[in-house]
C-alpha cells in the first residue's frame, strides 16, 4: 500500500508541476502584455522603440492562453524542471506527513509557491491573485490540519500572529526604504502567515533570507547583475517556506529550547 501511494504522490506531483510550467507561461504573457513603458527609459527611448514594445505587448497578449504543447516545445528545460520539482515535493510531503487531508493542503500550497517564484523570477511581480490561493489555503486548512502534527497545534491566534509578525515589520521598512520589499512578498507573508502560523512563518523568512543572501551574493560574484540593478526576493521566500514546512518547526523548538537553557529555565 505504501508503494501503491508512493505512486500516486508521484504522478500527482508530476501533474501538480506541468500545471506549474503552463500557468508560468500563461501568467508571463498577461503580466507582460499590460507593462507600461519603464519611466527610467520612456523620455530616451525613440519611436521606433516604442513601436518595437507596443509590438512585443501585443505578441505576449495572444499567448496568454498559450497551448500546453507550445509551452513544452518553448520551455522544455524549465517544464522538466517543474514536473521534477513537483514529484519531488509531493513526495517529500507524503513521507513527511503521511496520506491526510493536511498534506494535500500543502502539497497545493507547494505548488503555488513554485508558481509564483518562476513567476516573479520572470517578470519581478507576484501576481494578487495567487496570494489570495494562498490565504484560502488558510481557510480551508482550518479544517484540514486537525489532527495532523505540528499542524494541529497552529491555533487562531497562533495564525493571527504569523499574519503579522514578519508582514508587519516588512510593511514598516518599505515605509522609510523605498522598494526595500516588494508589495508581492509582503501581501504573500501575510496570506502564508495565516495558513503556516507563526512558528514556521518566522521560520520561512530567515530561511529565505539565508537562500537570498547567498543568491546575491553568488550572483554579484558572477557579474551577472550590476550592484543597482533588483534581485527578485519572492523565489528566495518561496524556497525558506518550503523548507520551513519540511522541518521549520523542529529548528523554531529547537532555538527555544537553547534560549531557555542560556536563561537557566
């Protein structure tokens, strides 16, 4: 039986990340076919230029429901990538939490995150719509994680808090360092923030500031990008969060435990 699920976690996950490689496609074409022109770039940029990017607005606007064999043959790597990633992560899942109604919830909530990293790597923007996915991930892990450890134990309250306690200092930042993080990685904090509680929350940001940091860095090493030009944060989020579900709560108690300890409790 377990092999028999083992199965069954895989193709669905392979589902989960051709779903993942389509709607990427699909969404970079919509976000793209509505850019206005860059403000930086507008008064300098001629009319044939203009002409050129009114031109490349309306391609992207007919490929917004991009056929799913098109997607595979303009983005084989990437729609490999994804159906490995999405066996992968359902299996993870299946092994970490068992066949409940809590892992399908995260299995979904993986699937999004996925989307939405390969999104803003594309396009710097975390589409609205994905996080509010998110957040009725929340609401409809009310019912789905009773029963279920550590998941059980994320109360109202304990929700309440993760919605806040890293959106919130997010949010304050941004109000005296312009563009420090993009309202897309505030708004999917706090929708994840209520699925995830505060444990794993807390967990996921400093696990993703650790992937960013080293992404930036590796990154500046290479010469890739100049030191003025934005590294999208989104990915780096996605991918503490994921790890934060895996075994976020575990390092959280961990790191209690050692405070109280070094506090003689």
């Amino acid at each position: 039986m377990e092999i028999l699920w083992m199965i069954i976690f895989i193709l669905i996950g392979t589902v989960a990340g051709a779903l993942q490689a389509i709607g990427n496609r699909r969404w970079d074409a919509y976000i793209r076919a509505r850019e206005d022109y860059d403000e930086d770039v507008d008064g300098k940029m001629t009319k044939k230029q203009k002409a050129e990017f009114q031109a490349r607005k309306e391609a992207e606007a007919k490929l917004t429901w991009m056929p799913a064999k098109d997607v595979i043959k303009e983005r084989p790597g990437r729609f490999v990538a994804c159906l490995i990633l999405g066996a992968a992560g359902a299996v993870t899942l299946s092994v970490c939490y068992g066949v409940n109604a809590a892992t399908w919830t995260l299995l979904a909530f993986f699937t999004v995150l996925i989307l939405i990293a390969m999104i803003d790597l594309d396009t710097m923007e975390i589409p609205f719509s994905l996080n509010l996915v998110i957040l009725g991930l929340g609401l409809l892990s009310l019912l789905t994680f009773q029963g279920t450890t550590p998941f059980s134990e994320i109360t109202i309250l304990n929700r309440v808090i993760g919605m806040f306690c890293i959106a919130g200092p997010m949010f304050l930042i941004n109000l005296f360092i312009s563009g420090a993080f993009g309202g897309g990685d505030v708004k999917m904090m706090l929708a994840a923030g209520f699925l995830l509680g505060w444990k794993m929350i807390v967990a996921g940001f400093f696990m993703g500031a650790i992937v960013g940091g080293a992404v930036g860095i590796t990154v500046m090493v290479r010469k890739k990008k100049g030191g003025k030009e934005h590294i999208p944060f989104g990915p780096s989020l996605c991918v503490g969060m994921a790890l934060a579900v895996t075994f976020g709560t575990q390092m959280i108690d961990w790191y209690i435990d050692i405070l109280k300890k070094s506090m003689g409790q």
